[in-house]
C-alpha cells in the first residue's frame, strides 16, 4: 500500500518483458474458431463456446509460447492468433480482442458453469457480480479454470482490459490476502449475513423461540424432538449451490438450541468463507495464471489494483480518449465536425460508450494507463491508443 500504482505497474511491465518465453523467430500458435458453433446468440452445449474450442487446441501448446512481450505499437505481438472459419479478418489484433470479449460473456452465462453469480445480486446489491462456482470440480472443469488463468495472464500481457465482473473476494484470494468474514460475507451473500446476524444478536431464549418460528414459516426448521410443537433449526445450511449441507458430523439430527446457537452461526459464516475461498478451483485459476505471468508479482498488488491490471475500469473516461487520440492527413480537433463528434459522444451513456468502443476497436473496455504520458516515442502507445480520426477514403465532398 506504500508504493504508487504507476510504480507497480512499470516494475511489472519490466518483469513481464523481461520474463518472454517466445521469441521473433518462433511463429505464434494459432487456433482456429467456428462462429456458427455459437450462431444465434444461444450455445447449444458447452463444448461449443470459444473457451472450450480454444482450451482443446491450446492444451497441447506449451506455455512458454504463450509468454510474449507486452503489446505496444501498431501491430503487437499476441499470444497466439485466431482465425475463423469462413471468415476473413486483416490482421491479427481484431480477431484476438474479439474472442477475449466473446469468452468473457460466455465466462458470465448460464452456458458454463464455473462462475455464479453471487446470491447478493438477488436482492440488488453487487448486481451481476460473480464468484468462482464453490463445488468439487471434474478433470475437465480443472482444465477450464487452468485455461481461465492463462486467460488472465494472456490480458494482461496484450494490455486488454478483459469485460469480468468478478467480486472482490476473487481478487483477494488471488492475490493470497485473507477474506474478512464480515466485509466479504455481506458483499457475496447478505442474506446470509442477516441470517448470521440475528443469532448473533440474540438476547435471550424467547428471542431464539420466535426466530426458529420464522425460519420454520420459511420452511427451514422442524419440530423438535423433545417438543413436537416447538419448531427448531437442525445443524444444516444450503450450500451456495442449493444443496443442504451438514455443519458438522450428524448435522441434520443436532437441533440449534441456547447454549450452541453461537457455534451454530459460527458454523454457517465459515462455510461460506470456505466457499468463497475454493481453494481447489482458485489453486487451478493461479496455477494457469502462473505459467504466463509470475506470481511473486502478485505479492505488491492490492486485490483492487489487480482487477484493474486485468479488467481495467468498467466505465469509458471520455477526456481519457480525447488525450489519447490522433487527427490524420490535415484534420484538427477544432474542426467543427470533430467538435460535434466528441458532443455526440458525450450525450452517450456508459452502456453506449462501451457499444462505441467494441465498434472502434473491438473492445468493450479501454485500459487504465497508457505509457506514452511517460514521454515514451509513439510505439510506445498500446491499443486501443491512439484512437485515430481520418477522413474519408474517396472524392472529396461534404
């Protein structure tokens, strides 16, 4: 927390360059993608989205020739290219940015099954914020989350923001900082939070009575044995994935009474930190991440500086672009029709700012930093800056 984010950021940029595995004489890997595998929007099965296509082919690539120097220039280096099947593309970077933006959106839909969205967005807070599906995971899901880690070292290395919106907790975890049961429990789940709450806060047996009739109006209690009328919790919870899962050994026959009550909430706040941990999954994400990028990076990064490495911001800074913006063959930014441009996109909204920025560069994010205000030459300039403005092709006219 004591060193400037600039100086973190140009330590590791140092590092990544100097951490190429690649060099100008190796070809890039390439893959090839089919479209209409994901036509109409709807992906049939999930071995037909991009992630899967592409982690198939890149599986048997070692990951030495995915480590390349940081994107700068004109026309950078990727990690691998893409082609599509019927589809012809001029250059390697349209194609790149289109399949991370592709996989994002995959990444947060129903079609796969490693991100959830985290059950606070029900009750519209963090809305369409998502953590790491906390369940035991297949070979195949380990080699998903493998590849999702790639993912993130490979943005990050191409300077393309990746559209993720991922909670915190991911980030800290990420980083090896430890959750706080509190912050991270109301921000994932504050249903549960509440729920912890109110047995925490009890103050007396009555108290307790009424809460457990609450919660058996909500079908989540049972009788007691030794009182058939009096309802009563069992040591269970539902998982983050909706199964009933026992607190500790026989839980479903140990009723919640005074004494445990404690325990009880106790029990129910570390299984969601466990889960929100999924220490089998995040050591899956980390090991991918780890073979493009090194990890001892990650030690000087605040959880929020290293969403902002890989996601950038969600929001488009307007004077942010201007500055980063060149006019061609004779044009100026107080041209009356440059003018307007820039009037125009200032009526826009922030999701239609985003829609402007996949048009121009085929990206929905721009990144956080450009090192060309470090006084670098032009090369030095990472796309999507500059954003050029030419005139027409063609007669000249009005």
């Amino acid at each position: 927390g004591l060193i400037f984010y600039d100086t973190k950021v140009t330590v590791m940029n140092r590092v990544l360059n100097a951490t190429v595995q690649r060099t100008a004489d190796h070809a890039a890997p390439e893959i090839t993608l089919d479209p209409l595998e994901i036509v109409g929007g709807e992906i049939r099965s999930s071995e037909n989205s991009y992630l899967c296509q592409a982690a198939r082919q890149l599986g048997c690539v070692p990951s030495s020739q995915l480590c390349v120097k940081l994107a700068s220039g004109g026309d950078p280096t990727y990690a691998f290219n893409i082609r599509f099947t019927g589809e012809e593309v001029h250059g390697t970077s349209g194609s790149f940015r289109h399949f991370l933006w592709q996989v994002c959106k995959e990444l947060q839909s129903s079609s796969l099954s490693l991100l959830l969205l985290c059950p606070s967005s029900a009750v519209n807070k963090n809305k369409g914020k998502y953590i790491l599906t906390p369940s035991p995971i297949t070979y195949a899901e380990e080699q998903l989350l493998h590849f999702f880690g790639q993912l993130l070292g490979i943005a990050i290395r191409a300077d393309v923001p990746l559209p993720l919106d991922l909670l915190p907790s991911f980030w800290k975890t990420l980083v090896g900082e430890p959750l706080d049961p509190d912050v991270d429990l109301q921000e994932a789940d504050i249903l549960t939070y509440n729920y912890v709450k109110k047995f925490e806060n009890i103050s007396d047996e009555t108290e307790l009575e009424a809460l457990c009739a609450e919660i058996a109006s909500q079908h989540l209690a049972t009788e007691s044995p030794d009182c058939p009328n009096k309802p009563c919790c069992k040591f269970t919870y539902l998982s983050l994935t909706g199964e009933e899962v026992e607190l500790c050994p026989r839980g479903r026959h140990i009723p919640v009474g005074w004494e445990n009550k404690d325990v009880y909430a106790a029990a129910i706040r570390s299984l969601r930190m466990r889960e929100l941990q999924t220490p089998e999954c995040m050591t899956a994400v980390r090991a991918g991440l780890g073979s493009i990028i090194p990890l001892q990076l990650l030690t000087t990064l605040t959880p929020l500086e290293m969403e902002l490495r890989t996601c950038g911001l969600p929001y488009i800074n307007l004077e942010f672009l201007k500055a980063h913006t060149m006019y061609q063959v004779g044009l100026m930014e107080t041209d009356q029709h440059i003018e307007f441009f820039w009037s125009a996109l200032e009526m826009f909204t922030q999701e239609e700012l985003c829609k402007f920025i996949k048009f121009a560069c085929n990206q929905e994010r721009i990144p956080f930093t450009c090192p060309c205000k470090d006084g670098g030459p032009d090369t030095a300039h990472v796309p999507p800056y500059p954003m050029k403005i030419a005139p027409p092709d063609g007669a000249a006219g009005t």
